[in-house]
C-alpha cells in the first residue's frame, strides 16, 4: 500500500490543536517537528546524552508530516484541514503552508524508525521499539516492546505517557480493563504487565485492531487480551472495574454516559486525548452523570483525567 504525505509549516500557536484537526479528517499518522526543541539542545534517555541533529528541525516554528493511505486521502483533505484551523477561536494563524508527495509502503517503515526510538514512558514503563534493542535497568522496569505501524499511541505524546503513569498508579492485579480506542494496544499491554485480567481492547480502525494484535503477540499476551472491532462502548454489556479511553475530546464526551452504565462500583475512567480548552467541559459531564474526579495531570497543553464511579 501507498501512502501520501502532506507537510505542513505552522505557527506555535496552531500546535495544540494540529493534532486533533488532522484525527478529525482521518490522518493515518502524524510527525510534529517543533524548531523549539532545538532550544534544548540534546535530549537525555537512559542517563545518557544525545545531541538533537538540527536537520531534524525547522529552523522556525512548527512542520507536521500528515500521513495517508492511498484509500483515505483524497485532494479535498487539505481544504479541510484549512477550514477547520480558520474556524478555530481566538487562536491567530500567521504560517499556514501545505506541500504533498508520495510515500511507498516500505519508506512509510523506515519514516517511524526516523522518529521513534527507545524510551522511558514513565516510572517503570520502557518502550522499545522493535527495530531496536535495549538492556533492562532494573528488575522493575515493565518493557513494552511496540512497532506502531499505521496505529496512534507509542507511548511518547503526551497523552499515552500520561495514561500510562496514571495506569502505574491505578491498575491493580487482577482488575478487569477495556481499552476504547486501542490504537497501538500500548495501554493493553501496560495493565496486562501491570497484573490485569479480562482486557478487551476496542479500535474503530480495523488497521489499528491489526497492529495492536501484532503488538500484542510482541509481548506475548495475545492469548490474554481480547481485540476487536468497536464503536467507542456501543453493544458492550460487561462491566469493567477500568477504562481506558485515549481519545479526543469530543468524542470522549459523547462515551461519558455508557462508560459510568459499564463499570463496577468504584470503577475508574482514566482518559486523555483533551486539550485544555476542553477540561472544564469533560470534567463537568463526568460530574453530571456521577463521577467523582480522583486526579486531573497535565502536560504540554494536554489533560488526563482519572474518574471514580460514585454509588
């Protein structure tokens, strides 16, 4: 399969945003390349130093590659993306700048292994990607072995970190789990590593249910976690002492309702994927239906928030 690329220059104010848009209109991937980080420098992983490679980076504010399949793209998308940056509020738009090529199935492998490489997600969560190999630290280091191919969710956006260092301090052994939204499978293999039983991960995207199952055997826990199909909650009867939903705003909202009917008394709802404009609206839905917020965390424009089911 092909793919298209579309490379955008933005503004800094325009980044927080980007990602939701290019979800919204269908993007099988996206790279944000920030001229900012250049500011830092070098970057530490593993105690170790490594010097950022300028040729990496704009020079000046934000380039997005956007990525496509050949069935998805279509030569509307890019009109679509510009209607909906110009319909944001208050948010000026001074670099606005699109060019497009073509991506070969094999250049799209090698375009991750450009931009994904080993790290530490959290307090005891390693990702590794599987063209790489990495020594364990320490024995309490949970290493997620992780090729994303077309899936959302390696673990360093800020959205999966968070939910996996909100998942270290609340998934218990034993705790049943379903994953709205899976993606890579990443939060999967973190509350089965973590001692979780009866996970059930769910992906609109049938590419996304095939990655997270090649993920899944990676770890060796496909016989432990079942992946399928899912429209966000809808026909799910079982209830779930977790839920994991690491999505966008809007569409956790519209799942508000269901996840409270789903889960077992005192069953939490950790979900991410917000922006900041967007908290006071999840926070106040949760709160509607019965909710009691247990933790909000945030970083770089991004919100997590843990839920408890109140009885």
């Amino acid at each position: 399969m092909n793919y298209k690329e579309i490379t955008m220059m933005i503004n800094h104010e325009l980044e927080p945003y980007i990602a939701e848009i290019l979800n919204e209109v269908g993007a099988n991937g996206v790279v944000i390349e920030d001229s900012k980080e250049l500011e830092i420098g070098r970057i530490e992983t593993y105690g170790e130093i490594y010097e950022l490679d300028p040729n990496d980076y704009p020079e000046e504010d934000v380039r997005v590659k956007v990525y496509f399949s050949e069935f998805d793209y279509n030569d509307g998308i890019i009109d679509q993306i510009k209607e909906k940056i110009h319909d944001l509020k208050d948010v000026p738009v001074s670099r606005l700048e699109f060019s497009t090529g073509d991506i070969e199935d094999e250049d799209w492998a090698n375009e991750w292994k450009n931009h994904f490489h080993a790290f530490k997600a959290s307090e005891r969560f390693v990702v590794v990607p599987s063209w790489e190999t990495y020594e364990r630290q320490s024995d309490d280091e949970l290493i997620i072995d992780l090729d994303p191919g077309m899936a959302f969710g390696t673990g360093d956006h800020a959205t999966t970190s968070m939910c996996l260092k909100l998942a270290e301090k609340y998934v218990q052994p034993n705790k049943s789990v379903i994953d709205v939204g899976t993606g890579s499978g990443i939060l999967s293999i973190a509350a089965h590593m973590l001692g979780a039983k009866d996970i059930k991960a769910l992906d609109l995207d049938q590419v996304a249910v095939q990655v997270a199952i090649d993920n899944f055997k990676k770890n060796h826990c496909e016989n432990f976690i079942e992946a399928q199909p899912g429209n966000l909650l809808v026909g799910e009867t079982k209830k779930r002492d977790i839920i994991f939903a690491n999505i966008l705003a809007h569409i956790v909202d519209m799942m508000i309702d269901d996840s409270y009917a789903l889960l077992n008394e005192n069953g939490l709802i950790i979900t991410s994927g917000i922006i900041d404009e967007k908290e006071q609206m999840i926070v106040e839905h949760l709160e509607r239906v019965g909710y009691t917020i247990v933790e909000i965390m945030r970083e770089k424009g991004w919100v997590a928030i843990v839920a408890r089911k109140e009885v």
